[in-house]
C-alpha cells in the first residue's frame, strides 16, 4: 500500500520546548487514544505542563522505536518533500486510510497519521476518525 503525500497538521514544538518532551504515555480507552505529552517551561517554579492528542474510532496504531524498522507494509513517498520530524503528519491518499474505509463501508472516516518523538525516540501510526489536541495543563508537584 502507498501511503501518498505527508501534510503536516500540528507542529508540537510550536508549544513544546526546544529540547522537546520530557514524557509521552499513550492510554487506549474505548475507541479513543490518547497520546500525553509532558514537558517543561522555563517559568521560575519550574512546573510540568502537559497536553494530550486525542484520537477518536481509532480503529489501528502501532508504535515502533524511533529510528527503527517499519513493521508496517506502507510505502511512503520519498519523492515528496517531507513535513518537518517530530510534527503530527496526516496522509491524506492513504490506501490503507481508504482500505479501512472500504471495510467499514462509509459509516467511518478514517485517516491515516503519524508522528515521532524525539526525546522518547518512538514512533506512533495512527487510523483514526479525527485527532484534537487538548489544552495545556499544569501537573501538581509531589
């Protein structure tokens, strides 16, 4: 299956620091995933904020080490230039977004997403319904 062109949907560093996330926890509950991503801000108390990707009728994911190996037949067009690594990327002609559509006959939209974590070094894929992402919060100390 191709996986057609990348167009990047959300760039998390424009919220998270340079450095990138301090944490990422990923929770299935239902048809829903969710992806947590904590990070901290250079404020002077030095707390830990945390946002989460929500995606919903989720019906596939898979997560890999990143770098690492592809455990999905999926070719990706390397002849299309790249949205930037680390952003949450969606394929929009995605024939394996358009099989699991056909399997469900219309009465889901899935698409296909992804995206990497540099500091936690994983990667995500994503068939998903929809994606949303949450407002930022702050996690009390201990």
């Amino acid at each position: 299956m191709k996986s057609g062109a990348a167009v990047s949907i959300l760039d998390p560093y424009e919220w998270l620091p340079s450095y990138g996330e301090n944490a990422v926890s990923v929770e299935s509950k239902g048809l829903d995933l969710i992806i947590k991503i904590e990070y901290d801000t250079e404020d002077e108390y030095q707390t830990i904020h945390c946002r989460e990707l929500r995606f919903d009728m989720v019906c596939a994911f898979c997560r890999t080490a990143f770098p690492g190996v592809s455990i999905l037949n999926i070719d990706y067009d390397k002849s299309v230039k790249a949205p930037s690594i680390g952003a949450l990327i969606e394929y929009p002609n995605s024939e394996a977004a358009f099989a699991w559509n056909k399997h469900f006959c219309g009465s889901r939209q899935i698409k296909h997403y992804k995206i990497a974590f540099l500091s936690e070094n994983f990667l995500m894929e994503i068939f998903a319904n929809n994606v949303t992402l949450g407002s930022e919060y702050i996690i009390p100390s201990e």
